[in-house]
C-alpha cells in the first residue's frame, strides 16, 4: 500500500493506554477543526469536528480539545487499539472558504 | 462500493504529457472537492465545485491544471505538460452538505518520470 508519511513525528503508545496528539493550527480566523484518520493508501476519514464557540467535544472513544487563545487542537483517544495506528491530521477551516488547511501529520503506533 | 470512486489508481507517465483523472462522488452528493497530498505532508486544497459550478480555486492550480464537473455528477482533473513537481496522490472528496460529510476517495497516485 501507500505510505502516508515518511518523515512524520510517530506518537508510540501501548495497547489499552490512551493517546494524545496535538497540533498547531495557524490561522486566527478559522472557526471550524477536524480531525482526520489516514491509514496507508486510503484517503482521509474524519474522526470529529468542533467549532469555534466550543472548548471540548466527544465522541466515541476520541475526544478533541480546543484553545483558541494558543491556537492548539489536540485529540485524545482512549483505550487505544492498534487499529488506531494510522497518521492523524488536523484541518482548520474559514466560513468564508470552502478549503481545508491540514497540518503536517503525526504517526500513531500502537504497540501491543 | 458506494463510495467515492477514483479512477485510475496509479498513473506513470513522461514528463511533459498531459494525464486525466476521474472522480466519481457517492451519489447525490452536490459538493465535490479535489486535493493533492505529497508523501509526508497534508493534503492540500486544490479546487471546489458545487453542482457543476467551479466555485473556489487555490493558486496551487497553475494554468497547467484544469477541473471540471460537466453535469454535475463525476469530476475530471486535467495536468498539461506534466512536470516532475506534480507527482503526488491526487484526493477526492464529495458530501451534500460540509466537511462532516465529506467522504474522499482512495486517490490517483501520478508519478512523473
């Protein structure tokens, strides 16, 4: 299959514990952020969204925090298991735009 | 499959031709977005249409890149003169309503030689 990313930062984590991967977004005036789940030679599948007029919001096992003041996404899983190794992005959103900018990637690998 | 279609999977060709891609959205789905993605980097916006309207485009598609959506159904994208600098995995992604609907596709992986 594809290989997602080559050069990313890879998160390592134990089967069972829980995983956080953070992500720094660049853009003061987006108002909208997904999370985005990219295993090898797949497209990306989203996870979960939150807007801006929220802190924190969850979902099944996955809960995504957001501090607009530092700009910083972050997506916590818990209970990881290892069909959770993949490469997690962010995406940021405007209103005003239709496009999504991603991050760079972060590698999860779960060991078992 | 309902998904989202894309077709072909992996394109190799010389540099300077021209190449097609095709993108079949999930059925009923109005907005249709394509994206490229370098290996070790995020995707990144290339072009939105909603129906057969082009409605947003990023610098990132030169003169060289064409997409059109003609019925409002499939997509093309089109590479002229390709260069070495575009090989990469072009993504599809098509919803009914925002990105949390949105569903992308396997991608066309184009190797330029």
């Amino acid at each position: 299959g594809e290989s997602v990313g080559l050069h990313l930062p890879t998160l390592s984590v134990q089967e069972g514990d829980n995983s956080i991967i953070n992500c720094a977004y660049s853009n003061s005036a987006s108002d909208y952020f997904i999370w985005y789940k990219q295993e090898s030679g797949k497209g990306p599948q989203f996870i979960i969204d939150i807007r801006s007029n929220m802190d924190k919001r969850q979902g099944q096992r996955v809960t995504v925090l957001l501090n607009k003041t530092v700009k910083h996404l972050s997506l916590q899983i818990a209970a990881t298991q290892p069909g959770d190794s993949a490469v997690y992005f962010c995406a940021e959103n405007e209103d005003s735009s239709y496009k999504l900018i991603f991050g760079s990637g972060t590698r999860l690998l779960v060991r078992p | 499959d309902t998904g989202v279609s894309q077709n072909p999977r992996h394109k190799i060709t010389k540099r300077g031709q021209n190449v097609t891609f095709r993108c079949d959205p999930i059925s009923e789905h109005n907005r249709l977005y394509w994206y490229r993605q370098t290996l070790g980097q995020g995707p990144e916006f290339l072009t939105y249409f909603q129906n057969e309207a082009q409605l947003e485009k990023s610098r990132l598609l030169s003169d060289r890149f064409s997409a059109e959506r003609p019925k409002g159904s499939f997509s093309t994208l089109e590479i002229q003169r390709t260069e070495q600098g575009d090989s990469a995995m072009y993504l599809c992604a098509s919803s009914r309503g925002g990105y949390t609907e949105a569903f992308f596709g396997q991608g066309t992986r184009l190797t330029v030689v």
